[in-house]
C-alpha cells in the first residue's frame, strides 16, 4: 500500500532524475481517491506542459529486450516481454526502480475482475465481462507460458502449473515471481491501467506497444478531459487544455471506455458513463453471416469468433441499425428474398424479449449482491456495472417498443380485428360455427389462427360475394402462393383435423358463405402459408395485423 512517505520518496526519486512538476500542481495522498494531483492555485494558461518526463525515465520495451538479451519475441502481445521485465525489476531491490514500483498498487489494490475470488465471479456469471475475463486469462496464460519458453526460463514448476490448469477456472495467486503465473496477471493489469503508447516517442512504433511513463501515471481519470501528451525535445510532455481552479484535480483521460472496459482493464468503474456500452451474441454459421452480407448488413468482422457473433449496444444507440436488420433477416421465410417490414417486426418482437430477459437476470443479480461480496470497493464497482447493463438492457427495449410503433405507423398495415368487425357476416358466422360473440374471445378460446384461415380463403372467393371487397394484396399473395408451392401429404395431414372439424358441417349451415367458392384442404394449406407471409401478431395488444408484402427500409 502506498504511504505518503513512499509517494514522497518517489516524487524526489522522480525530480532527482529531472522529471519536472509545474509549481501549480501538488501531488497528495487522498483516503477515497489514493494518490491525485491538484491545483495549488488557478492554472489559467492552457497547453503548457504541466509534467515533464525524460523519455530515459521511462519502462519501455527496448530496455526489456536487453535486460533479457533478446531482439525479437513471438507474442502477439507487444507488451509481453515488458511485462516480464517488470517483473525482475520488481525483484531487484537495488534498481533505480525501486521508488516507483514501491507506489504501483499491489494485487489485492487493483480490483479488475482479472484477480477476483471464485464468489466474487460467480456474481457477473452470464455477463459479457464475465466472457471476456474467462477468456482474457486463458489469453495470458498461454502468453506467459510461451514467453517463459522462449526465454528458456521454464521450470517444472511453471510446467506443471501451466498443464494442470482448468481453462474455465484458472487459478491467480499474489505473487511478483517472475515464474508466477499470478504475478504475471498484476504486470499485464499495470500496463493496462498505466501504460501509454510508444508512438508517442517513436512513430514506427506498433499502435499496440506501451511504456510506462512514471509521474503522469499518477494522474486519475476523468471522461473527456482535454489534456495532450507529446514528445519534446526528449521528454514525454503532459499539458491540460482547460483552464483549472485552485483544489481541482488535474486528471488524465484514458480514452472512450465503458465500464466493462474500465473493470477489466483498470479495476474500476463510474456512474453515468457516456461511453458505456452493452452487447448481444449469437450462435450463427459462417454461410447465414455471408448471406446477411448479401442484404446489405454491415458486419463488423471483429465481432465474429468462430460460430457467434456479437453486437455492440452503444449508450447513445440503444437499436443499432445492423442488430435489427440481423433479427429481420434471421426472421425471414426461405421464400423472401428481402428482408421484409414483417420479417423486422418478427425479430423486434424477438429481441424485446431477450432484453426483458436481460433487465430480470440484472435486477435479480443486484438482489443478490450485497450478502455475495464482502469487498466494499468490489462490490461498487459491480453495482455501478451491473445496475449500468441494467439500465442499458432497458433502454434498448424501450426502444424496440418506440421502432415497433414508429413502423406500423410508417407501413400502414390492416388490422384483423378491423376486418372481422366490419365483416359482419363473417362475425355472425364464427358466433353459430365457434361460439364466439366478440373478437377478444377469438383470443381466449385460442381460435384465433382457425379465424384467420377461414377469413383468408374468404378474401381468396371474394369474387362469389355481391359488394366484397378485400384487400388486394392478401388475395395477390393467395394467388402468389398457390403457383408457387407444392402441397404434398403432410401438408394436407397438419390440416386434416381442422378442416374435418368445420367442413362440410359450414357449407350446409352457412352455404351463403362457405358453399360458393373453393373451400379444399388445399386452400387451408394455401392459406396457413399466406399467414406466415403476412401476418403479425403485436403481442402486447394481442393483434394480427396484416403486412403488405414489403421490403424493410431503413
């Protein structure tokens, strides 16, 4: 844990080996926030360089490599043998680093998911942070393996560690070893939380590669800060952009992060993030992707990993474009060749219900939270993100109610329950054939869909009844699908019940009706498959509305 003595210790350590600090700006150690920089008094001039840093009193990579006497690696990870250097570093006592590694925060101070205990993971369970923590620590277990390989610094002991590993349960344990598995996980998170990149000192520099830069590291951050980090006359230079009051903080600003972000990589996470964001994944095979290609969706390649595909949820876009025409298009019958406005709403209807699942799963894990985290410091951090998933899941099903509006409002579709009202003949017929005096108890006797057959073969023989007009694209797509399918036996055998139950018994009851015209089985299949062309049922309402066949534009 960092004193004021060791933060001093360091300051000076820092000055002695001609880092500079403007007059305006006090480092302090602070009970809520541990180390900050403030302003002594008004810091009224704007881009003047407010920390200097010698590019020679930095952590970097080139040190690294002749520190263990090598030129090139084969990691991935750029940062990976300066991780590892930290490490020996850490473990030399005489190094000129020793001030400054005395005030990194310890494993137990750095609160990432990355280091938490079994109890506390078991919480975010079923979240992407919880995927991607998995994920990330198989990510450095192999990165550290290799590179204690290559370095030909494997003992049995990391051997046997490396092999005896459960990939879903990784074992972190506080360590600095440079064999340490452990303490490999705390270099890595000091690098993440800490480092910036080296192309600020040398523009060939990969845009993945990092140095730590000491002093500057020390500044907090705060979401849209205007501050500039330059290279200058060999120094690393930090200047703000804004002018500050006497007691504000100076802070840094680490970029666009959302709190996922922030909890992995930096052990934190604040309320109110703008840039916060949320995510939807889906199993899908690589030839649907390539066909949703083919209709016009943008899929962004680094999303897809293997057989899933994920979809970022922005704050500030909480529906985005390719996520409904995905639903659409996965929502789409072999037959269309579009995605359609009743393809879309399908999958609206679809993903409202996967972030109403989503808001229970939240709310149920914040219930549960306060008796399954002892770390205060953890267990607000977990609050602020879950509560956040929360509130995003929310807003996007908001939204997904707003769209659905907005489309029906656009489309214009006819409503079933409008049909069956002014259609009184047809009303009366479904009182003596099915005992139903109203349209609402179509729905509660479940025969609804038998209503919607009998009214679609009805639209189709229109022409047999004096003034009747239906619409016409329902008696188009009646004729559409009768020349283009194939009525085979299963067909006929899905609608042999239904039809037995209400032929001939209507045609000799109710012959104005349903004794002119064709009332085959046939023209039931027809129908069931004219139904799953058209129709839409608006759950929250509990209405089949009918849909043009139109492709969705959006």
């Amino acid at each position: 844990m960092v004193t004021k003595s060791s933060l001093g210790a360091f300051l000076e350590h820092a000055r002695v080996n001609k880092c500079e600090v403007s007059d305006e700006i006090e480092f302090r150690l602070d009970p809520v926030i541990g180390i900050g920089a403030f302003c002594k008094k008004p810091v009224q001039k704007v881009d003047v360089p407010l920390i200097r840093v010698p590019i020679d009193f930095t952590i970097k990579k080139k040190e690294a490599e002749e520190y263990f006497a090598i030129d090139k690696f084969q990691s991935s990870n750029p940062n990976a043998l300066t991780q590892l250097y930290l490490l020996a570093l850490k473990r030399d006592r005489t190094s000129k680093w020793t001030p400054y590694l005395d005030i990194l925060p310890t494993f137990n101070e750095i609160h990432s998911p990355l280091l938490w205990k079994d109890q506390e993971l078991n919480l975010i369970r079923g979240t992407d942070l919880y995927t991607k923590t998995k994920r990330k620590l198989v990510l450095l277990l192999d990165e550290w393996f290799n590179l204690l390989k290559e370095l030909n610094l494997c003992t049995e002991s990391v051997t046997k560690f490396y092999e005896s590993q459960d990939r879903n349960n990784i074992s972190v344990e506080e360590s600095y070893s440079i064999d340490s598995f452990g303490a490999y996980v705390w270099a890595s998170l000091i690098f993440s939380s800490r480092a910036f990149p080296s192309i600020l000192y040398d523009t060939t520099a990969p845009l993945n590669e990092a140095f730590l830069l000491p002093v500057v590291d020390l500044l907090n951050h705060k979401p849209n800060a205007d501050v500039k980090w330059k290279e200058e006359a060999g120094f690393i230079t930090f200047s703000s952009s804004e002018s500050l009051k006497a007691e504000d903080e100076l802070f840094n600003n680490y970029g666009d992060k959302s709190n996922e972000e922030l909890l992995l990589s930096y052990g934190f996470s604040y309320e109110g993030n703008s840039h916060d964001c949320t995510s939807i994944s889906l199993k899908i095979d690589g030839i649907s992707i390539e066909k949703a290609r083919s209709c016009g969706i943008r899929l962004n390649h680094d999303n897809i990993v293997g057989d899933t595909i994920r979809f970022d949820i922005p704050r500030n876009d909480p529906l985005p474009r390719e996520l409904v025409l995905f639903f659409g298009f996965i929502s789409k019958l072999n037959s269309e060749k579009d995605i359609t406005v009743r393809a879309v709403l399908e999958g609206l209807g679809q993903l409202r219900a996967i972030f109403a699942q989503k808001v229970a799963i939240f709310k149920e894990k914040l219930k549960m939270l306060p008796n399954a985290i002892q770390n205060a410091t953890i267990k607000k951090n977990t609050s602020i993100y879950l509560n956040s998933q929360r509130k995003l899941y929310q807003s996007s099903e908001e939204e997904v109610n707003k769209r659905i509006k907005a489309i029906i409002k656009t489309y214009k579709p006819i409503s079933f329950k409008s049909m069956y009202k002014s259609d009184t003949a047809f009303a009366n017929s479904l009182l003596l054939s099915m005992g139903v005096s109203s349209f609402e108890e179509l729905a509660r006797k479940n025969v609804m869909h038998h209503a919607l057959l009998l009214w679609i073969v009805k639209a189709h023989n229109s022409s047999f009844y004096k003034g009747e007009k239906p619409p016409e694209f329902v008696k188009a797509m009646f004729e559409e699908v009768k020349s283009s399918i194939k009525i085979d036996k299963e067909d006929v055998l899905e609608y042999m019940s239904f039809y037995k139950t209400f032929f001939p018994a209507l045609s000799k009851s109710i012959p104005e009706i349903y004794n002119v015209g064709s009332w085959s089985i046939s023209d039931f299949v027809i129908a069931g498959v004219v139904i799953d062309r058209l129709v839409w049922l608006r759950e929250t309402s509990n209405e089949y509305l009918i849909f043009k066949k139109t492709k969705f534009e959006m």
